[in-house]
C-alpha cells in the first residue's frame, strides 16, 4: 500500500480540522457536563469502563513507580512492546504502542486516508474512525447494520473500492456488543482490496465467550494489509492512564510510525500495563465477575419483557421502545450516569456493565423510570 502525504498547508488544514472535530465529538460523545461538579455517589455505566480498576499487580506497579517519573519510558516502553509481542506470537516490530487505541486508529487515518479517499465502517459503530477521516478531507460510507445488529461484511466488501483507504470493523461493536466470527473474517479478507487497510478493533476482545469468535491477530501473517488494535483501558482497567497498541505487518507498522505521537505513553501507564500482562488470574476474576453480572441484567431484562441486543461487551443495549434522550435525562436526576444516545438507534439505551451493587441500583432505578411489561 502506498500511503497518501498530505503538504505542510494540508497538514495545518487537518490538524486545525481535527482540533475543532474533536471539541464537537467531545460535547457530543459525553453524556455528562463536564464543565459541572458531580454529585457525590454517582455511578458511572456509561463509558464502558472497568468498575474494578486496574489487577493487584498494577497498583502496585503505580504505587512504586514515582521515581522513574523524571525519566522518559522509552527503554520500559521497549519491555513493553517486548511483553505484548511475546503474548501475541510476534515480534517487537509488529506492535506500535498508542496513547490509548484510539490513536492506533488515529494514525490508521493519517496513514493511509485523505482526499478524495473513503473510510467503510458500520452504522452504527464507534465512530472515532469516522471522524479522524472527516477532519482529513476523506469521505465516510456506513453500511447499516444487518437485522441482528451485527456487521454486514459482505456489504461492507462490496463497497471497498481503490478510493477506500480504510475498512473499520469494530469486533465485538460499539454500542451493539455483537460479534462477527472468524470464519466470518476469513471469508471478507480476501474481497477487501490489497491497497486498503482493514482495522479490526479489539477493545472489548477479553469479554466474548462465543466460540465462533477469535481474534484476527493471527490473520496477520497472511494479510499485511490488516491491522488489530487493541486497549488497556477494558478489562485491565486503565482507561484514564491512556494506553492501547496495535498489532500488523513489520510493513504496516513501519509505515504508521511516522505518524505516531512522540513520546506517545507515560511512565507509570507503562509500569501497570507491563503489571498487568503477568496478572492474568486477576484479569480472569475480573472478566468473569463482569461476565456474570451482565448475563444477571439480561435476565432481568427478560423478566421485565424488555428487548436487548445479546452482549458479548461489557455493555448492553436495551430497546426502551421510545427516544431515549429523555431516559437518559431522567436516570441522570437519580445519579446514575447512564450511555448516550446513537442517533441510527434512538430508542435503545446503552449501559455499561458496573458492580453487581450498581447494576442492581440501575434496574431497581429503570423499573421506577419505566415500569416493566413483563
């Protein structure tokens, strides 16, 4: 693949774009006010965060880490990328670390989209994507969702051209929490053509518990066109520490590194995240506790009559069966910050899977808001 180069005044346009796209995307994406103080005891199920935090391991990794903090993480960021190459079956040059996932999917756009390009992605799906290729002058193509709100991976192959710089499949989907299967993938690498990159976003990866699910990583070796990301922010509970990678060809990744952020992590994010990797009993404990409480809401859900799309997230979708904006509102006055509105699903609710404590709060609070059917 060759990738387009945007001129120094190019340059200047996206980034004054991206700057002013990410203002919009902020207010829009956050369904709090983040200019007011928050009141005492809220309980947050609306970003899909990890209620439990970072493993043992981790916090003690932070707890001692203060006086590495005068130094840049460039030989610990090497351990790292050493450790995450170990675990995949790679090497150290087919990871580049990012200031959370979102900027391996930032560089994806810078790398390989701009005018007179396009990006193919679902609708919905996480739209970061979406929004890095606007502010680079690119062209987004949405391809709905099929009726059990899965990707349409066939559609989205169809509308891969020599203009599409990008293919996004976010695998589990955000806000959906559905799958798409390996033989799935399988089957739409071979259709999507060499010249466009395909970003197969692994964020939720550690809570699917389908057996028609694997991660592409190991694709990899067959198509240098593909790249996976991934995030420290889930099931490691990291996400306000900022720490993703992404995984792909030695070719792929030396062409993306240009574009990455200099001095991209911290020190500290390092030291937890190489924590973490040797904490997996407690990434275990964690995912199954989270695990159980959402296949508890879905039963509840079910008692109540409510429609919900099947999870393999640490989130679900609930079909409220009207605008959801002023649920939203409602769930708000009783301190329950709940997942925003997506404008192709106006009447499903997203709720992020907290403690078990929280989601009972959350049903008992939905139940007054809206009275069950069942």
């Amino acid at each position: 693949m060759t990738p387009p180069r945007l001129s120094r005044r190019d340059f200047s346009l996206a980034f004054g774009g991206t700057l002013a796209l990410a203002a919009s995307a902020l207010s829009q994406r956050h369904s709090v006010d983040l200019t007011t103080p928050e009141a005492p005891g809220t309980i947050h199920i609306n970003f899909n965060e990890n209620p439990y935090g970072p493993t043992p391991k981790a916090l003690a990794a932070l707890a001692t880490c203060g006086h590495i903090a005068a130094r840049y993480p460039d030989r610990s960021e090497g351990s790292l990328t050493a450790a995450i190459a170990k675990m995949h079956g790679v090497q150290a040059e087919n990871i580049a670390l990012g200031c959370g996932s979102t900027e391996i999917l930032h560089v994806v756009d810078l790398t390989f989209v701009g005018p007179g390009k396009n990006v193919v992605a679902a609708e919905p799906t996480f739209e970061a994507v979406l929004e890095y290729a606007q502010a680079l002058h690119a062209n987004a193509v949405k391809v709905p969702l099929t009726a059990d709100y899965r990707h349409d991976l066939p559609r989205m192959a169809a509308q891969c051209t020599s203009k599409t710089g990008v293919v996004y499949i976010c695998n589990p989907n955000n806000p959906t929490g559905t799958i798409v299967s390996r033989r799935e993938i399988a089957e739409f690498l071979p259709q999507v053509p060499t010249t466009t990159l395909v970003l197969v976003d692994e964020a939720y990866h550690h809570f699917v518990e389908d057996p028609a699910y694997q991660s592409s990583v190991d694709l990899i070796g067959q198509y240098p066109n593909l790249v996976v990301a991934r995030t420290f922010s889930k099931i490691y509970g990291l996400a306000g520490m900022r720490l993703g990678y992404g995984v792909g060809s030695k070719e792929t990744i030396a062409q993306m590194n240009p574009e990455m952020l200099i001095a991209n992590g911290n020190a500290a994010v390092v030291a937890a995240a190489t924590a973490s990797l040797s904490d997996q009993d407690a990434v275990a404990a964690t995912r199954t506790k989270l695990n159980a409480t959402r296949a508890w809401l879905c039963e509840e859900m079910k008692k109540d009559g409510r429609a919900y799309i099947p999870s393999q997230a640490n989130f679900v979708m609930i079909d409220m069966g009207s605008d959801v904006k002023p649920i939203v509102a409602k769930f708000k006055e009783q301190k329950i910050l709940v997942g925003r509105p997506f404008q192709s699903m106006p009447t499903f609710l997203r709720v992020s899977i907290g403690t078990q404590p929280e989601m009972e709060t959350f049903v008992a609070t939905l139940r007054e808001i809206s009275p069950a059917k069942g």
